[in-house]
C-alpha cells in the first residue's frame, strides 16, 4: 500500500481515538529523556499521531518549539484538540511552549536542511514506504551536532498496520548509519503497559513479550539515540 491509500488508512481505520485516551507519558518520556538537554532547543516530533510525546517534550522537556508532524490530518486534528491549553497536557509540570502541528509527509519533509536540535520518533518510522528515505530525511533537517531518538520495533514484532518495515538491531543500524547518522547507543523499549486493556489474552501476551524481551536479541523495541556529525 502507498500514497493516498496509506494516508487514508491512518485517516479513517487507525485508533487515534483509544491513543488520546489512554496515553502512557512514562512510556514515551523513557524515551524522550534520552535527548536531553531539552530545554531551549527546537524539536520535531516525526510521525507524531496524536501528539502525547511533543506535548511531553515542551511541558517536561521544556522545548522552546516544538513539531509535530504527521501525514494524517485525522491524527494531527486530535493533537490540535488534546490536551489543555493545547500545548501542555499530559505532564503537571507543563509549561507553555509554542507547538506547531504540520501535515506532511515524513519521506520528504517540509523543513530545510538544519532546522532542528532535536528529533523524536516513536512507532512510526517503520511504517513509511521508503524507510531509508525517512532515515534520510531526518537526517537532511537536523544540524551538525543535533541528537535524535527513533522507537522502532524488533523483527518478531506485528501491529495491524499496512506497512511495516521488520528488522534487527543491526538492521535499523545499517538504516541510520546509511543516512549518515552516528549510533550513540541503544536502549530497550519493553512495550505496551500490561494492563493497557483488561483483556485476558492480550494480557497474558503482553506478559509474554516482556519475558521474551529480557533476552538481548529479543528486546521488543529499540530506543536509537542518534546524532548528526
Ligand atoms: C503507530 S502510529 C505512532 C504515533 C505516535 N508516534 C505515537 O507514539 O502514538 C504511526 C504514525 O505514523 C504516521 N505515519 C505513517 N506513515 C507516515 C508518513 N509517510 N509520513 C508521516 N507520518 C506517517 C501515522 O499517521 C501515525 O500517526
């Protein structure tokens, strides 16, 4: 699936909805963290659905601006409508940050080259048809010296989404050192909290997946911290 058809998808099947609901900040600010020092800087948030973790930058981060960028404009509608004050729901300690929601495509962005500090990215980069494209991207608009974070899942991991770019550890690297990105280091994403939903299976599967990602090789996600040379 590509294009229009994939946009579509995101527009009118994805769960935005329960995402607005049930946001897990300690989840994503695990993974946020990883690009501190925040405060000051100018951040984009790639794939940003319903915008929890670029509210989270600019309220806990305290970012001074902070994108969030999506090619859904049913995702990007519930950013805009989320959170108080739009801008700093989801962390107490919010403090106003200017945020800007774009609606573009995360394969070619609509920014010039060296306009961020930082990047953030969780669960959406190997959903882009051309991943290395992505990975060039991100790369093309931050400067020298900028720090990224890419979420991205281990081989074994299936979502019901129609494209999803499966690979190791070694395999995201060759991606992110292809674009011309430095691995800093790698840390584990465990996945979804347990109790996300009260579902027997689902339960006991995602008990299963947090023991099975104890081992190395089988972490369910990868946290690449990156940096620009
Ligand atoms: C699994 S969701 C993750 C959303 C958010 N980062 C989160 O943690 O909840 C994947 C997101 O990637 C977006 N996406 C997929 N392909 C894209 C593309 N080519 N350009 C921009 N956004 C894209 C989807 O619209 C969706 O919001």
């Amino acid at each position: 699936m590509h294009g229009p058809a994939l946009r579509e998808f995101y527009d009118r099947e994805y769960h935005f909805g329960e995402d607005v609901d049930r946001p897990n900040p300690e989840r994503l600010w695990r993974a946020v963290r990883e690009l501190e020092p925040l405060a000051g800087t100018t951040l984009l948030d790639l794939g940003c659905g319903v915008g929890w973790a670029t509210r989270l930058a600019a309220a806990r981060g305290r970012v001074r601006d902070a994108v969030g960028l999506d090619f859904s404009r049913t995702a990007l509608h519930a950013a805009a409508t989320t959170g108080p004050a739009n801008g700093t729901a989801g962390a107490p300690d919010g403090a106003p940050a200017r945020i800007t929601w774009v609606c573009g495509d995360g394969t070619a962005l609509p920014f010039s080259a060296g306009t961020f500090d930082r990047a953030f990215s969780f669960g959406s980069m190997e959903h882009f048809p051309d991943v290395a494209a992505g990975f060039r991207e991100l790369a093309r608009v931050l400067r020298p010296g900028a720090i990224a974070v890419t979420v991205v899942p281990n081989f074994y991991v299936r979502t019901a989404q129609p494209v999803e770019h499966r690979d190791t550890e070694s395999g995201w690297r060759r991606l992110i050192t292809g674009a011309g990105l430095e691995v800093v280091r790698v840390r584990a994403d465990p996945g979804p909290a347990i109790f996300k939903n009260r579902r027997p299976l689902r339960i006991m599967l995602r008990v299963g997946l947090r023991l099975l990602g104890l081992v190395p090789a089988f972490r369910y996600q990868f946290i690449f911290v990156m940096r620009k040379p």
